[in-house]
C-alpha cells in the first residue's frame, strides 16, 4: 500500500527533521514529513530550551554552535513573537569562594575563545537576575545565549512548512526503510510506503532502529528532566544556571581549580547514576521552569525517575526556600541522542545510498536548524555553510570513549 510519494521524505518531527523539512521545501523541494506521535512530542517538547553558547567547546562545536544561534534571528522574523524567543543572555550563579575560583578561570578562558564574558559579584548578580536569593555570592554572565520554547518553535516551523506545501503525516510510525538493492527508495509505515529518491533519518535516540537494517548508529539515551512551576512574581528575563552543572563539561572539569567535591550536592543520587544540571528560566507567562536531573537509562524510557524529581525539588528548596508553596504544573524527562564526542552525526550512509542521518543531537536547540540548513545544501548538491567532516559517521570520536557518563 502506497501512503505518498515525494522528492525526499523526512523522518522525524523533532527540531531537526522539522528544520530539514523547511530547508529542503524552501529550495523547491517535495517534502514528506513522518512523525510516530505529534510534532515535537520528544525531547523538542521536553526541554527547556535553552541556547547555551558559553558551555560549546572546540572550534567545530562552537562553529555549529553560532551558526545555529544566527538562524533564531531570522526566523524570528519569519514566525514572529510565537516561540518566546529571548537574546537576553545567561548566568551561572555560585554560593562558595571554592566556585567562585573556579568560575573566575573559566569566565578567563572563555574570553580567550573569543566570548564576551564577565564575572559578576553578588549584588551585581541579584540586579541582573532579581529572583537570587543573598546567599549566592556571584555569577558569570555571557550575553551570547538565548532561549526559546522549542515545542512552540517546532511547531510553528512545522506550519511555515506545511504552508511551503510539505506534507506532515503525524501519527504514522515508520517500520523500516524500503529499497532497491543497496538502494534506500523510501519507508514503511504503518500507513503504508512512502516512495523518495532521498530518505532523511532525524529521529533522535529513536535513530537506533537502524540496527535493524545493519546500520550501526552508536547514540546512548540521555535523559534530562525539567519541571514546570506556577508563575512567580520575581523578574527573570535571563537563563539561569547554578553551581553543580559544572562537572557536566570537559573544559570546566580540566580548569586547575576545578573539584567534583565543590559541585556535588547532598541530594544528588550519584550512586544511581542521576546528576543534577541545576538551571532554572521564566517562560512568557511568569511560571517558574527548572530542571535538570539527569542520567543515561538503559531503555528508552522518558519517564521522570522518582528520584530525579525528588532532586529536581530538593535542589529549590535549598536555593529558594520561600517556593515551598509554589505548584507544580507539569513535569516532564526528555531523551537527548548522546554521541562519545557531544557533536552530531550528519552524514550520507555509504552502506545505504539514498540514506542520510542526522541525528546525535544532543544541544539539539543550537544544532538542529543548523542541521536542517546543511542536510538540504547537501541534498541539493549546494556549496555547504559547513563543512560536515567533523559529523561523519565513521569518525574515530564515536569508537573512543563510547562507554560511561558522557561530558559534554
């Protein structure tokens, strides 16, 4: 049974396979869109949406990085005010003179790669971000970052592509890849085949069903958790970070000063594998949005674990007592497909022509339009805006160190 045909199908409707639909019809492209559940059901409508510039590390990162940070402009200008998009930078607060050495450095080498930042004292920080409580004693800024609500994103990109004559069909899981020999001529779907002279594979962590057709994707799940608040009346208008996602990232981690003992928290569930990326942001509507415990299940199970949750509140309490009575409104654990190396996989499948990934995005916020920018030059046999080499799927990166905690 036929479903449809077109010039290209794109499986997944996430940030990335959303993004790579707008590229590819913007350039005159028939586009078929897949999606098993709704647009953005996944980790793109369970994250906090946050565009962290200052945490990139390495030349390429940071290149991808910033291109995809440029986009949030214009398309802020093609969709309007509908995704919450904010350019009002980032912070990352700290309580002991131990955090404040250690951020003093990093805030030093990022200025040596080239970022505009600054380490602030205590009543500095509480000016810019009034809701800090007096016993945080400082805070680095970066104005670079930004933030977005990215399920509001996807969303209105996915209707700007449906309006570019895109054909989304949610609720339509795909079973596998149909072909001609090596040949990839399209997808099964529960629906029926959908026949493309190109097929672009964004399903995240879901990208694992390609072992079934001998295509070895190496992602690990990374499961990262936010939990949405009732409105709160303090000014915020800015991301903000604590002290104990620190020991998330190499190039915090390698500073000289640097002590797991100085980012680690009594509530934390470390021996269980669960960590605490402390970070808290305002949406449009005043709700109070934080998160983010974080670990590496052994399924592909969104679900918040209990003691991720109890993490989540314990660590507001600590840091804002007075919230005690706030309510929760919604709480949510989206899966991140995490690579050895932290960059994606963007590539043609040599095994499977006609096949191309991208996928492994796990700061899918920066990288994914970005993504959907290069996947559509690359299919339209265009001079790329990057090169992709760094993204191969045969890189050594992703055969080192593909064991263990990630660090970003």
């Amino acid at each position: 049974m036929k479903l449809d045909q077109a010039d290209v199908v794109v499986v997944g409707g996430g940030i990335v396979g959303v993004s790579t639909a707008y590229f590819l019809a913007a350039k005159g492209h028939d586009v078929v869109l897949l999606e098993q559940r709704e647009i953005a059901y996944g980790a793109s409508g369970r994250n906090m949406g946050f565009l962290h510039m200052h945490n990139r590390n390495g030349d390429f990162s940071l290149a991808l990085s910033r291109a995809g940070r440029a986009l949030y402009d214009d398309f802020s200008q093609l969709l309007g005010p509908s995704f919450e998009y904010r350019a009002n930078g980032a912070m990352t607060y700290f309580f002991t003179d131990d955090q404040r050495r250690v951020y003093k450095e990093f805030v030093e080498d990022r200025n040596k790669h080239g970022f505009t930042m600054e380490l602030l004292d205590g009543p500095t920080a509480r000016e810019a971000a009034p809701i800090l409580p007096p016993t945080v004693i400082g805070a680095t800024f970066c104005p670079e970052d930004g933030q977005i609500r990215t399920p509001k994103f996807v969303r209105a990109l996915a209707q700007e592509c449906r309006r570019l004559g895109v054909r989304i069909h949610e609720h339509t899981p795909v079973l596998g890849l149909t072909r001609e020999g090596a040949k990839v001529t399209g997808v099964r779907t529960v629906g029926g085949d959908v026949h493309a002279d190109r097929v672009v594979w964004g399903t995240g962590v879901w990208s694992q069903m390609l072992e079934a057709e001998g295509i070895h994707v190496p992602i690990k799940p990374e499961r990262l958790g936010a939990v949405l608040f009732a409105p709160v009346e303090e000014h915020l208008d800015k991301i903000l970070n604590g002290p104990l996602a620190a020991k998330q990232y190499g190039h915090i981690r390698s500073l000289p000063s640097y002590r797991d003992e100085y980012f680690t928290a009594p509530y934390e569930d470390s021996s269980h594998g669960v960590e605490h990326l402390e970070c808290v942001a305002k949406t449009e509507n005043g709700n109070l949005f934080v998160g983010c415990p974080m670990d590496y299940p052994e399924q592909l199970d969104d679900r918040m674990p209990l003691g991720g949750l109890k993490m989540t509140i314990d660590a507001v309490l600590e840091t804002f007592p007075h919230y005690r009575g706030l309510g929760v409104e919604g709480v949510w654990t989206g899966l991140l497909p995490a690579t050895a190396d932290s960059l994606p996989i963007v590539d043609e499948v040599d095994e499977a022509p006609g096949l191309v990934l991208a996928t492994g995005h796990v700061y899918g916020n920066l990288a994914g339009p970005i993504t959907g920018q290069l996947v559509a030059e690359l299919i339209s046999g265009e001079e790329l805006s990057l090169p992709i080499d760094e993204m191969a799927l045969d890189r050594p990166a992703l055969r080192e160190n593909s064991d263990g905690v990630i660090r970003w």
